[in-house]
C-alpha cells in the first residue's frame, strides 16, 4: 500500500488484497495464483474499459458485466482447482472498474490502470516475501476437478450474472456511492461463493468475518478522520489494523474469518483513498454488509433445494 501510495495510485488499498489471498501453504501454488490474478485482473479491466468505452446504452453495459461474470464463473467452477482462479479474477476485476465508474462518471481507463499496477504491486510484495520460504510441493496440482459437470456450472454462472445485473442496474438508478458498495458486494459474493465446490464453510463465515471487517473499517476511517491524521499517517494507523487482521488470519481456530475480515477491512477503510465523510462511510458499510447477507441466503435457498 505504501509503495502504490508513493506511486500515486488512486486506491492503494487494491495492492494489500493480494497478499490475503495469493499466500498458499505450497511454493507452486503460490507462483500459479500470482500468475493468474494478474492474468485475470489484466483480462477483466480491459473487457470493463472496453465496455465502457464502446457503450453508453444502459442495456449493453448491464449484458456486457452479466456475460463476463456469468461466463467466468461458470469455467471457474468448470474448472474448480487452483487453475480457475484467473476466471474468478476477471469477473471481480470487470465489476470493480465498471460499478464505479458508473456512478461517478469516473475514467474507465484510469480505473483500470490502477487496479492493474495495484495488482501487479500486490502480486510481486506477497511473492517476494514468502515463495522463498514456502516449501514445494511434491506432486503438481491437476488442471480440472472432474467431478464439476457442465450444468451445476451453467448454473453457477446464472446466478452470478443474474446479480451482476442487480448490481449494476442498482448503480444506474441512483449513481450513489453507497449502491456502488452494495453492488460491488453483489457481484464479487456471488463470483466467489459461485466458482467454489463446496461453498458452504463460506455461507457460515461470511457474514461474521465481513462484519469484523467492516467494524474494524469504520473504526479506521471514523478515528483516523477524528484525530486529523493525514494520507501518510493513516497508511501507518491501518499497519495496526493489518497486524490483527494477520494475527487472525495465522489463527488456526478463528483463520476463516480473517481471510473475509482483512479483505471487508480494506473494502470498507478504503486504505489510502480520498474519504468520503462520516455519514457515507457508515452508510457504504452497511451497504457491503446488506450485500453480503443476501448472497448468503440466496446461496442457502438455492443450496437447499439442490439447484446448485
């Protein structure tokens, strides 16, 4: 975050998510991970800037956003090892450059650029500081889980396209920072509980590791607003956020909520970015919340009834 801060990247807290999730217990796995996130990071930003360069029709953006997540998700399941993981990336990755420019009349392309370099940063900090100390692994991991057919795919698709049409008709009825958080919250939960195999141990984590995250979010941005600190010493207030969201994360008993508490942390803080005011902040977290909350009961539904 510091070095995408000095670089003068709009949203440095893009470049600590990586760490979070491109760490494996395995040397390869971490190399295939980082490979493909930015793989998929580069993949989906373009197909978001390209979209929102060629259309100004509302229709064409909300079937471009649903086609890339619902295919996406789709061969992530497909696929359902390490390997699908660049698929999950480029669904997420269109949602977060297209959503917010969206409603801010924002530059798509700028958007897009800085999720990339944040990445590529990401990528590079977590490789550097753990691929020499991981061990390897002795067998290589197979590309697909053949047990993954097509249809519980398709279907998996379906349902994160049918939310990425929510999200992003959501975002063009009110062009509101908080629809925005909603949205983003839509999209990516139904692309990660939907490229999953077994998405259960995320349906109980999820909303109690994204509601540590957002508490401790909002403590961050409302105490760091409170005493007057400015950019540099906020990056230093949210080491101390980090180091207990790490110790967490290393916490065998409690691990699965850090994973979803550091990512909602950093979501909801906005680490490095301009703020927004009490009041949005406060508002954007129960947004990404409320969000989080209905992919889960959707998920449990559709679980329940064995339609995915």
């Amino acid at each position: 975050m510091a070095l995408a801060h000095a670089l003068g990247l709009r949203n440095p807290f893009w470049a600590a998510m990586p760490v979070w999730v491109v760490s494996q217990p395995w040397r390869q796995d971490i190399l295939i991970r980082g490979g493909l996130r930015l793989l998929g990071t580069m993949l989906g930003a373009g197909v978001g800037f390209a979209a929102l360069a060629a259309f100004d029709d509302p229709v064409a953006l909300a079937i471009c956003l649903a086609l890339t997540a619902g295919v996406s998700v789709t061969v992530a399941y497909w696929i359902g090892t390490i390997y699908s993981y660049g698929a999950l990336m480029t669904s997420m990755t269109c949602a977060v450059v297209m959503l917010p420019a969206l409603a801010a009349h924002d530059d798509g392309l700028a958007l897009a650029v800085d999720r990339t370099w944040c990445t590529v940063i990401g990528v590079m900090a977590v490789t550097l500081a753990t691929v020499a100390f991981t061990p390897p692994r002795e067998e290589p991991h197979r590309f697909r889980f053949e047990e993954h057919g097509l249809a519980v795919a398709l279907r998996r698709g379906g349902v994160a396209a049918f939310c990425a049409v929510a999200g992003i008709a959501l975002v063009l009825a009110t062009e509101s920072f908080v629809a925005v958080a909603a949205a983003l919250s839509i999209c990516i939960f139904s692309s990660i509980i939907g490229s999953m195999a077994d998405p259960r141990p995320v349906l109980k984590n999820l909303l109690p590791g994204a509601t540590l995250g957002v508490l401790a979010g909002l403590v961050y941005r409302l105490g760091g607003d409170a005493l007057g600190f400015g950019p540099e010493a906020m990056l230093l207030f949210a080491a101390l956020f980090i180091l207990a969201g790490a110790m967490i994360r290393a916490t065998p008993r409690i691990a699965p909520l850090g994973l979803d508490g550091n990512m909602c942390f950093l979501l909801s803080a906005e680490v490095g970015a301009r703020g927004h005011g009490p009041v949005l902040h406060v508002t954007s977290a129960i947004a990404l919340l409320a969000g989080a909350g209905v992919m889960v009961l959707i998920y449990r539904a559709l679980l329940a009834r064995q339609l995915v």
